[in-house]
C-alpha cells in the first residue's frame, strides 16, 4: 500500500494485527496511543510511534498530518463518568479524529462492534456504550469524508465458529470472529473500492475457508446517510 496508514489505538490487539499485515504490504505506518511510548517493537519493526490521546484533539494533529489511510480502534472505557466514559471515546474523540484528517486523505476506517442499534441489549448498561458507539459511526457517515465502518462480533483467537468468513449489514445477527480476520477486514477496508461508504458485520461461519474479501465487500449495499 502506498501512502502513509495513522493508527489510533495502533498498540492495542487488533491494531497490532493490523500494522503487521500493513508492514508486510510495505506500507509506512504510524501508531498513536497513551501508551505509545512503551510499544518500542514496534518502533524496531519501522513504525511510527506518536503520543496522543483521542480526546485531545491537538494531541492528534502530528500524526495525522499527511495520512493517507486513517484507521479508529480503540477499547472504549463503560463507567458512567469520568473522563473514560465511552461519550468521551467513542463518540467526543472520533469527531476529534474526523475533525483533523488532512485533505490527503482516502479512506477513514472505523472499527465498531455488533449490537450497536440494540439499546437493550445488556451491552449498553456501561455508561450507554453502544449508544455512544453508534452517535460516533454516524458521525463518520455524516463526515463527508470516504470511510467503511466494520463491526466484528465476538472476538476469538481462532476461527472456532467456523471456517468462511460472512458480512452481513442491518445489525441482526450474532456470532464469532477470529482476530485476524478482523485485523484483515480492517486492511481490505482501506484498500478496496468495493468498501467504500458501507457499514458491515463481521462473522465465522460454515463455508469455504478461503475468503473472496472483494465479492463480500461488493456485494454489500451503500450505507444512507443519516438525515440530522
């Protein structure tokens, strides 16, 4: 991949998975997290490391500067207050991180999660995480900016569920996800056409082991936009 790829979250597990699939594509890639500083095997594999934290808008500037590629994935706190609550993660810092994409950019990928359009669902009972989840997706939606928008379900290490990999968009189902294939969800979001401007759920499934990444991505519809 050409151009230069700004993690936020860049230390944390999924991020990780994601720059060594990028570091292998020759991709410059740049990490930016509170704990940045500790992440040195990273820094020894190439990648640039930048203090920052989401909820700090001018903390983000230096490594956004030039992207190309912007990526969100962040573990949001669930307390109710406090200044880890998830309005001030998932919601305040991803217009922080829209607000300061440069005009070089080309895609902006967010990692969300499923249930986020269940308010009911136990999941929301910290702090109203999903609720906050879903005001930040549609900000990315409403950014006017090119962005995919991938909502894994259960992470597991291993493909326990199944062997295929299924999208499925409208927030219905339920299931499980092996890491990497997240982590590879996340690289083909930045890279394909066939993403762009849509929003999509992330399974393991019976099937066929090897994954068409490009006709699941095509197959899926354009996201409308939210009308404020």
């Amino acid at each position: 991949m050409d151009g230069t790829v700004t993690i936020i979250g860049g230390v944390g597990r999924i991020g990780r998975l994601v720059t060594g699939r990028l570091l292998a594509g020759q991709a410059h890639v740049r990490a930016a997290s509170r704990a940045a500083r500790e992440a040195t095997d990273l820094a020894d594999r190439g990648v640039a490391l930048y203090n920052a934290d989401i909820r700090s808008a001018d903390s983000l500037r230096p490594a956004l500067d030039g992207a190309t590629v912007v990526m969100v994935s962040i573990e949001p706190g669930a307390a109710s207050s406090g200044s880890d609550r998830p309005a001030t993660t998932m919601y305040t810092g991803v217009k922080n991180v829209l607000a300061g994409c440069p005009a070089s950019l080309r895609r902006f990928v967010l990692l969300s999660q499923i249930y986020v359009t269940r308010p009911d669902h136990p999941m929301n009972s910290g702090g109203r995480l999903l609720d906050w989840r879903l005001r930040g997706e549609d900000a990315v939606r409403e950014s006017g900016l090119p962005y995919t928008i991938v909502r894994p379900s259960w992470n597991t290490p291993t493909r326990v569920a199944g062997p295929a990999v299924v999208l499925e968009q409208g927030d219905r189902g339920d299931g499980k996800i092996a890491v990497g294939d997240v982590a590879e969800a996340c690289v083909r979001a930045m890279t394909s056409p066939a993403a762009a401007g849509k929003t999509f759920e992330l399974y393991n499934g019976p099937g066929q082991q090897d994954t068409d990444w490009e006709s699941l991505l095509t197959a899926l519809r354009p996201d409308r936009v939210p009308q404020r």
